[in-house]
C-alpha cells in the first residue's frame, strides 16, 4: 500500500474511533469520510462494509492496549505505585468506549476470528498486569482482566450531550472511583496471638 493511501486509511480508523467514542458505532459512514477528510467512495475501497471498519477500530485500540501493557509490566518492578495508576489512565484514554462500542455490534453477531484472536491476546497481557500489581499489593485479588476492561469501557462509553454538558468531569470523576475502588483491602491488624481483634461493635455489652 502507497504511504498516501496508508495516512488515507489511518484516518479513516482514527475518526472512526473518534466517532464511535463520541457518538457511538452506528454513526454514519459518510460522517467519518467527512471527518477523515475522504470520500465515501474511498472509505468503501478501504472498508467495504461496516462490520470491517468497526473490526480495523476494535484491532487497532487492542493493539493499543497491549502496547500499554508492555509498558506497565516494564515500570512496575521499580515503580508499582505509579506504573499501575499510569495503566489505568492509559486504558481511560484508549477510546475503550469505542472498542466496547465496535465489539458490541457485530453486523453478524459474532466476533471476526482476528478481533477475538486479538482480544484473547490482550486479555492475556492485562492478566500479566493485574497478576504483577496484585503482586505488589495494589489491586484487588478478585479483579479479573475482563472486569477491568468493561469497567473502564463502561465509564468512557458514549454518553448524550444533556449529560456530557451537565458533567463535563464525568470521566476523571468515575476513573477516579474506579482507580479507589480496585485498590487492595488494607490488612487487618492482628493482636499479639497473631489473630485478628473482634468485632466489638456486635458484641453485646
């Protein structure tokens, strides 16, 4: 493929994203050729139908979040903390409600075998992830990759413009929750026997 014809087709996927993240994945065709500066016959020629352009989002945001996954597996030996809180971020900013958008709309209700290859092998890596910042005492021990991915998804989802004016700090807000919320339970203090104090507040007096 031409470098031209390549920039033409990046940007067709890129404000396919965009879309979808905005205004979910039933947008118009002919409004992301308008936004990726093409014709709708030129989106046609890279694309040919929807199920194919929602396919090339979904594989690009997936290979997007494995690359951050590398990037968190190589910080988190010397910066736990941070490199885990620079993960989720980095997942908020992915356009996750783009990809649950694409992946919830399968003209054919079910999965090409590249997105589903794609998404097992990034399940896979954020596994290696939670499973390294488990590890240092950051997360949650039930938190499963799949819950993680829906979570941050669910709070970046395209939402109506009443609401998205009406709170503008959605997102940080509910990532700030999200980020609170998969934080590891504290360790109980034990006594001097090496088990943890009663409960007193149900005991009787």
């Amino acid at each position: 493929m031409r470098s031209d014809a390549l920039k033409r087709r990046e940007a067709i996927v890129r404000e396919a994203r965009r879309l979808f993240a905005a205004q979910g994945a039933s947008v118009p065709l002919e409004t992301i050729a308008e936004a990726g500066g093409v014709g709708i016959a030129t989106l046609y020629r890279n694309f040919p139908s929807r199920a194919e352009l929602t396919d090339a989002v979904a594989l690009s945001i997936l290979a997007e979040m494995r690359d951050a996954a590398g990037r968190a597996l190589q910080a988190l030996p010397d910066a736990p903390d941070d490199a885990w809180r620079r993960f989720l971020h980095a997942l908020v900013g992915l356009d996750l409600g783009a990809l649950t958008e694409a992946l919830a709309h399968p003209v054919d209700d079910a999965l090409s075998a590249g997105v589903r290859e794609a998404q097992d092998d990034t399940l896979a890596r954020v596994a290696e992830v939670l499973a390294a910042a488990r590890a240092a005492g950051l997360v949650r021990a039930d938190l499963d990759p799949l819950e993680l991915v829906l979570a941050v998804g669910m709070i970046t989802r395209p939402q109506p413009a009443a609401i998205a004016a009406a709170a503008p700090q959605l997102v940080a807000r509910l990532t700030a929750i999200l980020e609170a919320g998969l934080r590891a339970a504290p360790a109980e203090p034990t006594t001097a026997s090496g088990t943890a104090p009663a409960d007193r507040s149900t005991l009787q007096p």
